[in-house]
C-alpha cells in the first residue's frame, strides 16, 4: 500500500539526545493511532542505509527526521533533493543520498522530501535526552504534527521557508 506520507527517523535512544527522532516517532505512533484517515508510514531506524530508498519510492512525501548537532534551536525544517554526497558510499547514508539511492534502483525521481533535524546537543552513550533536548523536542512535535495534518508540497514548502 503506497502512504501518502513516510515519516522516515534514525537515532540511537541510548546515545542522549540523538534519541530525539525515536522519541518523535514514537509520540507519532500514538497520535496516529487516533487519526486513522492520515495516510502516514513511520519507519526508524539506527541510521539511513540504501534499503531505505524503496521505502521512499512508496511515498508521495517523504520527511527525514534526525537529532542535528548544527541545526538552530528548536530545529530546522528544510527541503531536500538527490545527491551524491561523501555518505553514497558508506554504510550511514544521508537524507539526500537515500533520494538519489531511490532514483538510480528505480529509475524515477523520488517524491519531494524534507528534512526535519531536531537540535540535540549532547550525545553520549548511556545519557538521558537532555533538558535542552527536551524542550527541543516539544516545539518539533508541534511542527510534526502540523505537516502530518497537511500533507502538501506547498504547504511542507511554506512551513520550512519559515525556518
């Protein structure tokens, strides 16, 4: 069954804040279970490997979810394509390298996909998800939520040019 939506996150819940997508998943799961209607596919995983790009080929949107060291608090929201990039050949693939995965397995562009990178800052093995983190990850849900109940390019393309 093709989903509208693929909410595609990866961390690690025993690596501190890096178990902010789990942790986001996890809450949509929930809340999905009460909106049946939403056509939404959650899948996470430690890391983005190639298997994840026939997943991405099942979507009509697709949003990468991830703890981001980098990223502004709360988090950032942007849109991303295909490419190359130095992860195609290593065993933890980025957001943009699963899309050009799914392109050169499938021979079609993959659906239009964006990133959400929730701002995590400490992520040692055996830390709790930090306060910082925390409160991180409760602007995010409400991001999170607001894209599921819109599942529109044009709307997932506003909502990130404000971030």
């Amino acid at each position: 069954m093709t989903a509208r939506v693929l909410v595609l996150g990866c961390g690690n819940p025993s690596r501190g804040d890096d178990a902010l997508a789990p942790a986001l998943l996890a809450r949509a799961q929930q809340w999905l279970a009460k909106h049946p209607g939403l056509e939404v596919r959650v899948v996470e995983d430690f890391q983005l490997q190639v298997d994840h790009a026939l997943d991405v080929m099942d979507a009509d949107l697709v949003l990468f979810v991830d703890a981001d060291a980098q990223a502004n608090a709360p988090f950032c929201l942007r849109r991303t394509k295909p490419e190359r990039d130095a992860s195609y050949a290593t065993h933890e693939l980025s957001p943009e390298a699963v899309l050009h995965a799914a392109r050169v397995v499938t021979g079609r562009e993959p659906p239009p996909a964006w990133v959400l990178g929730v701002r995590g800052e400490r992520f040692e093995i055996g830390e709790p998800l930090s306060e910082a983190a925390a409160g991180h990850l409760e602007v995010a849900w409400d991001e999170l939520v607001e894209l599921l109940e819109d599942p529109r390019t044009a709307a997932w393309d506003a909502r990130a040019a404000g971030w």
